[in-house]
C-alpha cells in the first residue's frame, strides 16, 4: 500500500487537500490552521530548516509528518525537539508508516472531533 492509500485509510473522516507548493500549503493553512500536514520534506519546495521553522510557529495548532528518504543526523536532532512535528522515513516498513499515521490520528483527530466535529488532513506527498 503507498502513502495515499495509508492517509485515505487512517484519516478517512477528514477533508482531505492535496498541495503541490508552499503557495498553495500556506493559503490552504490560512484556511484551517487546525491541522495535520504530511510533506515530503525533501520534494518539497521548502528552503532549508529555517523555513520549514518558520511555517510552523506561523501555524502552532498544525501536526506535521515529515516524509522522506533521507533525514541528515543534525535535521532529525533539530526537528525532534518540536512538539507538533514527526517524522517517517521512506525505507520504513508499511507497518512503522501506518503506526505512525494512526498514533498522529489517535493524538490530533479524536481530539479534533472532540472539539469542534471537524478536521482536515493537507497531503503533501508526492508519488
């Protein structure tokens, strides 16, 4: 199963939007800052860590995914001590990625629901 059929299967409750760019993810964001994100950090058009920092203390309610196949040693350090960012790696079994999409639905979408009856899921990910 891909990344697609994972999100759809776990995250089947909630609106999901499929953004190719920053541009779109920002206005998308602007929308519904209540959110998960799953992006592929490294097809993405993000410049760098700093960027990617300032996005998210932009948007704080946001849970992000990080999805890519090669996270450097310092990126993983950095990005471990934020709270609303996770990361899964592409060489990971289909068993990790799903454990870890369903741990992020069962922290944020329950949640959500709880709260206000709606969520959204912004898919990131490129095949």
């Amino acid at each position: 199963m891909g990344m697609h059929g994972y999100i759809s299967a776990i995250f089947s409750g909630c609106r999901m939007i499929d953004v190719t760019d920053k541009k779109e993810l920002m206005l998308a964001l602007v929308e519904c800052n209540d959110s998960v994100v799953i992006l592929d950090y490294t097809l993405f058009d993000i410049n760098g860590i700093e960027e990617f920092l300032i996005i998210e203390k932009r948007f704080p309610r946001v849970r992000w995914i990080l999805f890519s196949n090669e996270l450097s040693e310092d990126f993983i350090r950095r990005m471990s001590i934020e709270r609303n960012i996770g990361m899964i790696l592409k060489e990971n079994s289909g068993e990790e990625i799903h454990s870890a999409l369903m741990c992020t639905a069962n922290q944020f979408i329950d949640n959500r629901f709880r709260q206000t009856g709606n969520s959204f899921c912004f898919d990131c990910y490129r095949d």
